[in-house]
C-alpha cells in the first residue's frame, strides 16, 4: 500500500472509532469545521472541543497533581450563569476551580505542507481557584465579575471559530482551484516553523489578502505551537 | 550546501543574534537546559522561559483584545511575597490579572526524528483577574491564598524543569552511545504524533525505563502539542 493509502486507511479507522468524550459526541459549534476536515482527503481530526467553561472541585493538592481526586462540578459549552455557579459551588468539599478553555483541534495531516494552514491552538483561558477545602474564598460579586469575563471569552472565541472556518474553506478552495498543494514549491526557507506570534490587529482582520490568507491558524494572542522541524523533504 | 550544514548555518545565525527578551537574557533556571541542547548540532533553543508570575495591568478591554494597552506591573521567576503583590496592584488603573506561565522552550529541530524528545509544553498556569477599572475585587486573604498556589506551582515547575534535563541527558546520552538516530528504526507507525496525553503518575516517575526514557517530553496534566504529521520519508 501506497503512503496515501495508508494514510486512508488509518483516517477511516480513526473516524470510525467511537467517540470517546465524555458528552460522546462532536460539539455544535464545532461539527461544521470537523465536517469540512474530515471531507478533504489529506486530513482528518482526531479530537476536538469548541470551548467551555469549567468548574472543578479539585483534591487538597489541586486537580493537577491529584487528578484522580478531581471531580467536575459544572461544564458548559455556553455563556454560564451565575445562579448555576454559586450553586454548583456549594458541592464542592476540596479546592474549586473555574476554567475557560478555549476552542481546540486536533488534525492529523498527510504531509507536512497540508499541516501548514492547521496549526489550532489559542490560550486566551482562565483558571482562577474559588475555594479552599470546601470554603468560599471570594465574594459573589467576584464570581459575578469573572462570569462576565469568562462569557465575553466564550463570545470571542466563537467569533474566532467562525472566522477559522471562512479561512480554512477559502483557502482549501483556492489550494483545489490552483492544483494540489501549490505551497510545496512556494517554501523558500528550509524550515518549517510552526510556533507564530502575530500582531492582535492581524487576527482581527479579514482573511482577504493573500498574505493573511496564508496565516490562518487560530493561534490568537499568546497562542503558539512551539515545536519547529528541518524536514527532510520538502 | 547540504541539509545539515544549511541548518548549522542557520544555528549560527539565531544564536549570534541579540536576545530580544525583555530581560535580555536566559533565566537561570534554564541555562543549563539551553546549553545542553545548543552544545549538540541536531538542535538549537530560539527561546526560553524558566517560569515565572506575572501581574498585569490591562485596558478596560483586558489585556488579550488590546494588547498593546496592558502593563506589567510585578514580574518574578521565584517565589512571591504577598507584600510585592499588594503594593503592585495599587499601582492598577485597569483590570489587573495574574497569571503563573510555566516553563516554556522552543527548539528547533535538525530532523523529524529528533523533535521527539523535544516537544516541550505544560499548562499548569494561573490566570486570575484581580481588578476592575483600578478597583481591587478580591480580598488580602485570597491574594495570600492565590499565591501559595502560584508558589507551588512555582516550585512544582522547577522540579519539573530539573526532571527534564535529567532525562534529556540521559537520552542524548543513549542515543550517542547507540550511534546516531537509532529512534529512526523504532518507528512502526506511518505517523509521528506530538499531541500525547499521559497519566499524571507516569509523569512524577523516574525516567529510567527504555519507555519512560522515550516520553521524555515535558508535558505535564493536561499540556499537549496539537499537531501532528504523516511524514514523507521516515
């Protein structure tokens, strides 16, 4: 078998694996995206999430350290309420956290020029402790005040997904209209770099030009991919 | 030129140039970690940060949508006193937040083979706003409170960092005694994949089994590298 081939067939057995997430299932806000990957032969996506917010009741030594110990109080995908955090607070016997995460994906590519356009990651998160063996340790005016941030965050981010998809769908388009992957012979550096930092303004802008067109990952802000190569071929 | 020597040229050229980081120079921490990799011709760091504690002041937007309007009020790559914090934080105009950022580095890689063991990212972080529009929202006790968690997470990260080196020694040390590259041979997957998730308890362990020895990334809880590849030639 062919390399293609072998990459085919290791996409159909992945993609028909069952979904092994807790909700079991690809996030509304994402399922376009994945559909548009996972329809383009020279990709597929192994893992997703299209940004929640978190609240975890952690062990006496954190959620990091003790993992096992860690339970989740509260997860949305979706602006979250106050009234739904100060309940779920009062469940919590360890030490409670609230997170954001971000939008992530996870794609695997069959060369290294399609991975060009998919490196995905943006850390604009959150993760502030609340309380300490079970006791509040902020007022619920704060609470009210980090929902807010952690909303517009989630608002954000959808904007991001949203404008990560019109990227991605034009640029495959103009990838298919010129011919397979004309990149290949536009590489003048003998790196392929994949960790970025851009310019905010940048992100904020339309893709239109050729240039932004080419910049496409949702790497915002801080985001970065910090791992680089000096590929044999290319 | 071949391969090797444009990438010992490029090498030559990075580290020649000046360290354009704020404190213009390698955190401690880390020096020892940055020499070990620039000191073999398969890698060179292109930057580095051992850790640290941050407080930032950010416009009314915060400090991702408007970068360019946030300040830095306290940075430290060791413990923080509560005092230090207090007396910055009355130096907030906008919404200030701290964050704990853990050990980065960014290495570039001479061949694919050679980036597994370097890929190097945790996210055990922090990110906790502190004030709105100059006005403090939390108490001294969850200052103190927050920062005997970033303190841990401070002292976690060290240990952390010096496990690291250990095993990368070790590592290197193997694969120059095997002669080189002998991980070329061991892959009996078409893929090379960075994104890993591990138990935490294997990640507290000794590096001193061959498997253990291989994931030698410093990717803690739920640190991860996104991306991943079908290499051409492997």
């Amino acid at each position: 078998m062919d390399r293609s081939g072998e990459f085919q067939k290791w996409k159909a057995q992945s993609l028909s694996k069952a979904d092994l997430s807790r909700k079991g299932s690809v996030d509304e806000d994402v399922v376009e995206l994945v559909r548009l990957l996972n329809g383009r032969e020279q990709f597929f996506t192994t893992s997703s999430c299209s940004g929640r917010i978190l609240l975890l009741d952690g062990g006496l030594n954190g959620c990091e350290i003790q993992k096992q110990n860690c339970s989740w109080l509260l997860v949305t995908h979706r602006i979250c309420a106050k009234d739904d955090v100060l309940s779920a607070l009062k469940k919590a016997r360890g030490d409670a956290v609230l997170k954001f995460e971000p939008f992530v994906l996870h794609v695997q590519c069959r060369q290294l020029q399609d991975a060009q356009i998919l490196a995905v990651r943006s850390t604009h998160g959150l993760e502030v402790p609340l309380s300490n063996k079970g006791r509040l340790m902020v007022t619920e005016e704060y609470i009210e005040f980090l929902l807010k941030i952690a909303n517009q965050k989630m608002e954000e981010n959808k904007k991001r997904i949203d404008r990560f998809y019109s990227c991605l769908q034009l640029a495959l388009e103009r990838q298919e209209t010129s011919g397979l992957r004309p990149e290949t012979n536009k590489m003048t550096h003998p790196v392929y770099t994949h960790r970025r930092k851009r310019k905010t303004e940048k992100m904020h802008g339309q893709c239109n030009s050729p240039e932004k067109q080419k910049d496409l990952e949702s790497e915002e802000d801080n985001a970065e991919i910090s791992l680089s190569f000096f590929p044999e071929n290319y």
